[in-house]
C-alpha cells in the first residue's frame, strides 16, 4: 500500500508539473516528468523511513515483548514491501497448499542473506509471522524497535542458557496464539549458499508449542544488492512441505530437525 501510494502521488505531480508549465508538447517533456518522478519518489521513499524513525522513538526496547504491536507490524510489512519493489524483486512462490488456514506455526528456511525474512514476512503477513534474529539486530536504532514491537525475538547464539529462554518465549507466542514464528535453523548466513548445519535445538520451539513445521527453500536473495536498480531480481520461495503437529508431538527434536532438513534438501 506505502509503495503505491508514493507511486501514484509521484507519477500525479510529475505529470501535473509537466502540464502547468505548459511544456507537454514539447520533446524534452517526458525527461523533465521523468526526472520529477524519480525526485518526488525519493522523497516519499525517505519521508516513509523518517515516519519510521519517528515511530520508534516511542518504543521502549528494554520493556518485555509480551505481545505483537499490529501497527508497528503492519508497518514494518509496508516497509519490506517497499524495499523489495524499489528493488525489483519479483517474488516466485509455489506449495502454498501446505500452508495451514488456521492455527500458527514454525517456518523453517535456509539462510543465504539478511533479506531473506522480507519475502516469508510478506507472504505469511495474515499469520503475523514474527522472526527469531541474532541479539544484534535488535541493537539498531530504528529497525531494533520495530523488531521489538513486531515480537521478533532476540537469540543470544553464544549462550545456550540464554538462547533456550528465547526458544520457550517463541513457543509460548505460538502456543497463545500471538503469532507464527520464524527460524533459520542453520543459525548463520551460508556464505556459499550450501546448507550449513542444523542446529536442533531451533525446532524445541514446535515441540514445545505442538504446532506444525513449515519447511521452505529460498533463493535469489543473495543477488539482491549485486545487480543494477534498474535490474529486476527474481527471488524464489519454494514451501517443500509440512510436518504435521502429530509428528511433532511423538517424536524428539532430534528426529524432527532431520526430517525438516530432508525435505528442504529434496
């Protein structure tokens, strides 16, 4: 909706620029509306980040993440919109079948680039989907807000103490029904694009919750911000499958982590 609207209001006062200097039948018109549009877009595309910047002064970081804020989320949504339009990412997606109509549950993916939450955030955007991060994430000033309100969790990756409180605050936000969670269950992004180790200890979240497992693949992520703007990306996001509340419920985490990584890797 943000991108449309500054879309819309850019191409508007292009073209009304071009028509009260009276110049539309001149031959230069079409760069001069052009490059009015590319200033006029600009400028919605940063005073959008400066709402943001606005809004998170209101937001205190240190105060428990108790329940997803709807608008900041809803924001945050618009915002990774916005990113990956201005960009030109066109999003490929297949196996929506295995998306469950009801009830929450844990996303799995692989982990290629730190845009990777962006695509699974606007698809699964009526399930709230919320994402577990590194603590680091949550540092920044505008985004670490946003993460916060949006019931993103934080995961300390060198404290397993630490890291197992994350994991029962997640499967509790599945279990009350606050929101779906995310997790990339290699724990860091594959610099080679290999699928790295699981760490099993991530799907205690659905052991923990009894909910479901979404199992998916993505792609092209990593090739976002190596080509021109003017390039379009196409990103891919494949759901391989699910493993139903069932499985999870009888068997350890162990043989759950396996089974996720088997359908990812088919």
């Amino acid at each position: 909706m943000i991108f449309y609207i500054i879309l819309f209001a850019s191409a508007y006062i292009a073209l009304s620029v071009v028509t009260v200097y009276g110049i539309i039948e001149r031959w230069y018109w079409l760069i001069i509306s052009g490059l009015v549009f590319i200033n006029v877009f600009a400028i919605g595309f940063a005073l959008h980040f400066l709402y943001c910047a606005f809004l998170s002064l209101f937001v205190n970081k240190n105060k428990p993440i108790e329940k997803q804020n709807r608008y900041y989320y809803h924001v945050l949504v618009q915002t990774a919109f916005l990113v990956l339009k201005v960009f030109r990412v066109k999003v490929h997606t297949s196996g929506k079948e295995f998306i469950p109509e009801n009830g929450n549950f844990l996303f799995v993916c692989n982990h290629i680039h730190w845009l990777d939450p962006a695509v699974p955030l606007l698809l699964f955007r009526k399930h709230h989907i919320a994402f577990i991060s590194k603590k680091e994430n949550h540092s920044y000033p505008v985004a670490g807000s946003f993460l916060h309100e949006a019931a993103c969790l934080p995961i300390d990756r060198e404290n397993d103490r630490e890291a197992l409180k994350t994991i029962s605050h997640a499967a509790e936000f599945i279990k009350n029904g606050i929101c779906s969670i995310g997790i990339y269950p290699e724990g860091w992004v594959s610099k080679t694009g290999e699928l790295l180790e699981f760490r099993h200890g991530a799907f205690r979240i659905a052991k923990k919750a009894e909910c479901p497992v979404i199992v998916a693949k993505i792609s092209g992520t990593d090739k976002i911000l190596k080509k021109p703007l003017w390039k379009k990306c196409n990103v891919s996001l494949e759901i391989k499958g699910i493993i139903g509340a069932d499985f999870v419920k009888e068997h350890k985490t162990l043989e759950i982590s396996n089974l996720a990584r088997e359908i990812m890797t088919e």
